[in-house]
C-alpha cells in the first residue's frame, strides 16, 4: 500500500514537470515569432515613407466622352479581288429602301455583281453555232426583312461599263463612280418579300451571253473584261419607313437553252460563277433637324469637342460610336501607376421614335480600322482585351467591357489612341479575317454619352506605385 501511493507520487510528480516543459517551450517559440515580426510602428515602420505604401483604391471619376462618327472604311465583300479575279462577295446583299425621318435619316440599299463561267473548258464554247438562249433566271434565297412586311419594291439591273476593281468599299457616304449602261437588262421585276426573288433577264442580254465568242469563253480573265459585272437597285420612294430586304449570296445564276445532240435537242442549262457586293447611300439630311444624330468624321474629335447627351449607332454601314478616354492625359501624370481593372459602363438611351425592338442586342468594340489600297482589304485593329463584344444587360441596364490592358498600354505610352470604335455585332459571321458586323445588321441603337445626366463611366480599380 506504501509502494503503491510513493509510485502515485512520483509519477504525478513527473506529469507537473513535463507539462511545465512544454508549456515553457511553447512560451518560448511564441517570443520567437514575435521577434521575428513587428507592426510597423514598432520596429522599422517609420522607415518607409507614407506615400511609397501601396493602396488599391477604385474611382469612376475617369473623364470619358462619346461621340457619333461617320463610318469611312467599310468593304463590302468578304475577300479582295486577286490578279486572277478570284473573289467572294458580301456574305449577304441587300435591296431596299428605309426612311427614318426623325433620327438617322434614310438608306437605300443595292449591289454589284461580278459575274463569270465556272468552266473555262464549258460545251458552249465547243458548239459552232450558238443555240438560242431560252431564258436566263437569277435566283436570290430571301433570308432577312427590315421595315414593313410584304413592301413592294421595283427591282431594276444595268450592266456595269466599269471595272469592279475601281470599287475599294461602298458604304455611300462618297460616290464610287458608278458607271452603267442606261439599258435596263432584266424583264420588269415586283418583288414583295417571297421566298425567292426570281429576276428574268431580258432576250437580248441572255442572247450576249450565250453568243459570247470561243476565245473569251476560254478565259476568266478576258471573260471578265467582257462582262464586267451587273448593278442591282430599286425605285427609290419617299414613304415612311419602308423595307430593305437581305438575300443569302448562294442564288443560282442559269442559262436555260436547247443543246443540240446527234439525235436533235435536249433541254440544257449552264450557271455562272456570281459574287455580290453592297452598295449602302445613306442620307443624314433627310431626318428631322431637331432630333437628327450629330455625326462627325474621326479625323475632327478632340478632347475639347462638345458632346451631344446621345450617340448613335446604324447598321449597313451608317454611323458608328467613338468613346474616348479624355481622362488618360491626366492619368499619364500620375503615373507609376498599375491598373487592376478598368471597366467601361454606358447604357442605351430610348427614344419613343426608335422601335421597342430596334435596341442593339450585342455590340463590338475594337481600337481602330484601317484600308489598304495595294490588297483591296480592311483590317480592324483589335483592343487589348479578353473580349471584342457586349452584351446588353437588362438586370443592371448596361453594356460593359474590360479594358484592363487597353487602359496600361495607353498609360504607359506603348499606343497612342485613345478612344474605342463601337459597331453592331453580328454572331453569324464574325471571324477574325471578315469585318462584317456592321454589313449584316441594320439595327439602329442611341446610346448615353459623358454627358448625359447618367453618364458613360470608366470605372477604374488601381495602385499608385
């Protein structure tokens, strides 16, 4: 029993002086993390300068102005003309005439076309004397109406005496000196937005084409230069509103005629090879001068022109928005700075004269267009940014796009734009190589500026360094 409670003893003994070990450890370590760190102001704080300490701050004090300007590079087909006279025209075409009287005014909407044999070895050629040509027929896939349903249009075509490549884009605001002859080429034609427009063509032009001699038949080129191409247009009319009808570029083109054959005829066609190009006039004039859009060319905006409290965008080539960051001259001063992100807001502004449904779903953003005489092409100069697109949100009633880098590449020096070029984005044929939002979409859009009493914002979170 004494053996017992000694051996409790020393054992409870033990645990006291084992666990005031550990607890003297522990108590020692704490003190050495702590030597090893110190706020601030207790040790070294008064070493570093105030202003050196780095903040993240956020501010939508960033001055931006918007502006509508005239769209002036806009190519209307896909591809350039190379030296074998090879092409693919706009990836749709339009005819058809629409007047806003209020805001935007009018735009009357026709097209050219190149036309060519597809088979340089075709039969005709190889037939000495030519059958007749029974009928020639160009077939056009309805695909797309803006305006009224069911608007009849008097659908005209002319046989061009120019070339086409003296035609660099056509979006209407300069006149491209279209040459045609006076002789109208194709049967009279009524179209009111059926399936399909069918144009008939008339015997003489049919029977031009059917007797075209052997030698040029046997070359694209020479082919070409024989028949430069056809311009398509309609009765202009002043109604209100109207139609612009937009067709799918894959019509047929075809020749219908009797092949002759060892055992008499035989029911024969030959189509041609076909390429579309739009040809957009647009006419600010006519629209009402107390609400008309204010349109000026890039070339004139400054950090010290006035805004308007709206700017507009029109597809088809019409005009097109400039957002400029007035704010990254002052910005530049501050400068180190680092950027964390810069978000730009704006928000559609309505109006009773524009349609409930005319509002630009998605728009497209990109730094600036350029043209190049030498290849015929139009290239956008992307932003820097993760996305060249918007959607409009209607939850928070805003458009919005990261311009993060577009924001530190300006700041830093490294471009020298400052402003942001907006169009209608078109999701069906947007690809990196075709500039084609604002060719396939007419939907009119105003937008609210820097000054407007809900204006556009730069909202931009950063560290001064």
């Amino acid at each position: 029993m004494i053996i017992r409670n000694s051996f409790r003893s020393v054992l409870s003994s033990f645990h006291r002086i084992t666990a005031s070990r550990q607890l003297l450890a522990i108590t020692i370590i704490l003190l050495g993390f702590n030597a090893c760190y110190n706020e601030p102001n207790i040790l070294g704080g008064d070493l570093i300068p105030s202003g050196d300490k780095t903040s993240v701050q956020t501010t939508d004090t960033f001055s931006v102005a918007a502006y509508t300007i005239r769209t002036d590079t806009l190519i209307t087909s896909n591809y350039p003309i190379d030296r074998n006279n090879s092409f693919k025209g706009s990836s749709s075409v339009v005819l058809g005439c629409y007047n806003d009287k209020k805001i935007f005014g009018s735009i009357k909407a026709g097209f050219y076309t190149r036309i060519y044999q597809y088979n340089e070895k075709d039969s005709l050629k190889y037939i000495a004397v030519r059958p007749h040509a029974d009928s020639l027929i160009l077939k056009l896939k309805l695909q797309g109406i803006w305006g009224e349903n069911n608007k009849s249009v008097n659908v005209r075509v002319y046989r061009l005496t120019g070339k086409m490549d003296s035609i660099k884009y056509n979006n209407g605001l300069v006149n491209p000196n279209i040459s045609y002859h006076p002789t109208q080429v194709n049967e009279p034609t009524v179209y009111s937005g059926e399936d399909t427009l069918k144009i008939k063509f008339t015997q003489a032009f049919a029977d031009t084409l059917m007797n075209v001699d052997t030698s040029t038949l046997g070359s694209k080129i020479k082919f070409v230069q024989f028949m430069k191409g056809l311009y398509f247009t309609i009765d202009s009319y002043s109604d209100p509103k109207g139609v612009l009808y937009s067709f799918a570029n894959s019509g047929s083109f075809t020749m219908h005629y009797m092949k002759p054959t060892s055992s008499g005829q035989k029911k024969a066609t030959y189509s041609y090879a076909i390429g579309y190009f739009n040809y957009f006039q647009h006419d600010s004039t006519t629209a009402d001068p107390a609400l008309r859009i204010l349109s000026r060319p890039l070339s004139s905006i400054t950090d010290n022109t006035p805004q308007d409290t709206v700017f507009g965008i029109e597809g088809f080539g019409g005009v097109r928005g400039l957002i400029k960051l007035k704010g990254a001259k002052e910005w530049k001063k501050l400068m180190p700075i680092a950027i964390h992100r810069a978000e730009l807001r704006f928000d559609i502004q309505e109006h009773s004269e524009l349609p409930s449904d005319s509002t630009i779903k998605q728009l497209y953003f990109y730094s600036y267009r350029s043209y190049s005489s030498e290849t015929n092409v139009v290239t956008e100069h992307p932003l820097f940014a993760k996305y060249d697109n918007s959607s409009y949100n209607k939850a928070k009633s805003y458009y919005s796009i990261d311009v993060t880098l577009q924001l530190q590449e300006l700041l830093k020096g490294k471009i020298n734009r400052d402003y942001i070029i907006v169009e209608p984005f078109n999701v069906r044929n947007r690809t990196s190589s075709d500039a084609s939002a604002p060719r396939d979409n007419y939907m009119q859009g105003l937008y609210r500026t820097g000054n407007n009493s809900k204006p556009i914002k730069l909202i931009v979170t950063y560290s001064k360094l």
